[in-house]
C-alpha cells in the first residue's frame, strides 16, 4: 500500500472520529442553549443527562454503555 | 528506364521499299508510324509516373520523418506527464498528511471537551457552554 494511499486512509479515518466526537458533544452544547434562557449562572450546578454522560465515555473509549 | 528512341526513330525512317526500275525507297507504313507514335507517347508517360513516383516517395519519406518527430513529442510529453502524475501523487500525499495533523489536532481538542462529561462530574452551565463553544456555535 502505497504511502498516499494510507495517509488519505488515515485522513478519513480522522475526519469519521471528528464526526463521532461532535455528534457525542452536540447535546451538551444544546443544553447550554436550554439553560441560556432560564437565567442560569455560570457556576450554578446543572443536572447533565446520564444517556449523554455514558455516550460520551463511549466516543471516549472509555468503559461507555 | 530503357531508350526507345532508336526504335522510334527507324520505325519513322520505315522499311526500304524496292521499285520496277531497280530504285529503292526508304518508307514508313501507317502502322509503323502508329507505332512511333504509340511508344512515344508510352515513353512520355512512363517518365511522368517515373517522376511522379519519386516526388511520392520524397513526400512519404519527409511525412515518415514528421511521424517520426512527433513520436518523439509524444514520448517527450509521455515522460513530462508521467512526471507531473507522480509529483501530484506526492503532493496529495503531503496534502493528506498535512489533514491528518489538523485532524488529530481537533480531536485532541474535542476529546478535552467531551472528557469532563465523560466523567459525569458536577456540572456547570461554562462547562455546557464549553461544548458549544469547541463546536462552533456561540459562546
């Protein structure tokens, strides 16, 4: 295999793990959105959604589901 | 190419004709002047096509050697692209490395991101504005 060939193999790999970690952040920066609207303070505690927690540790590879 | 114009010539000079009173005569018959005339003309003829073969053969030949020039072109742009393909290939190479650097930058960014949710400590609203902040969308 030629070494074009794998660094374009390497790029698309990169461009797939970009896509799955956005997709497992995106319902993080959408509660902030939520939370925006209800006068809430920087440094209050929010309840974060426990399905979103464990789809992050899952995009993380970490011991997710 | 053989001369006839010996031929040609004793053919109009004709045959000795013999008289009564002992007297000759040299005549040409019609048919020996048909013929003069005939291989005169043949002769004329051949050396037109003889001179026309030989210009054919001077074009052919010079045409043979612009086939040959441009053979040579050809061989030339061959190798020049041949060239510019492998270079191309190099660049895309160098390109796609180049891809993957800023990639792996961005993931280590979006992997800081997500890790603190990944350990589901106490959140904050800056944290969740964090997240939106690493993907693009306002502060």
């Amino acid at each position: 295999m030629s070494d074009n060939l794998v660094a374009r193999l390497r790029e698309a790999a990169a461009a797939d793990r970009i896509k799955e970690l956005e997709a497992a952040l995106k319902p993080f920066a959408d509660e902030a959105d939520e939370y925006d609207g209800l006068g809430v303070q920087d440094r209050d505690k929010i309840f974060v959604p426990l399905a979103a927690c464990r789809q992050a540790r899952k995009a993380l590879g970490e011991c997710g589901e | 190419m053989t001369d006839y114009s010996d031929l040609v010539k004793r053919l109009r000079v004709g045959t000795t004709e013999k008289f009564r009173d002992g007297s000759s005569e040299t005549v040409s018959t019609a048919l020996e002047r048909e013929a003069a005339d005939a291989i005169e003309l043949l002769q004329r003829e051949l050396k037109c096509a003889n001179e026309l073969w030989e210009q054919q053969k001077e074009l052919a030949l010079e045409y043979l050697a612009d086939i040959e020039k441009a053979n040579e072109r050809i061989e030339k742009l061959e190798r020049i692209a041949q060239k510019q393909a492998d270079n191309l290939n190099v660049l895309r190479g160098s390109i796609a490395n180049y891809q993957v650097g800023v990639h792996e930058a961005r993931i280590a960014e979006l992997e800081a991101a997500l890790k603190p949710f990944a350990d589901c400590k106490v959140m904050t609203l800056s944290d969740l504005r964090q997240a939106r902040k690493v993907l693009g969308e306002k502060e």
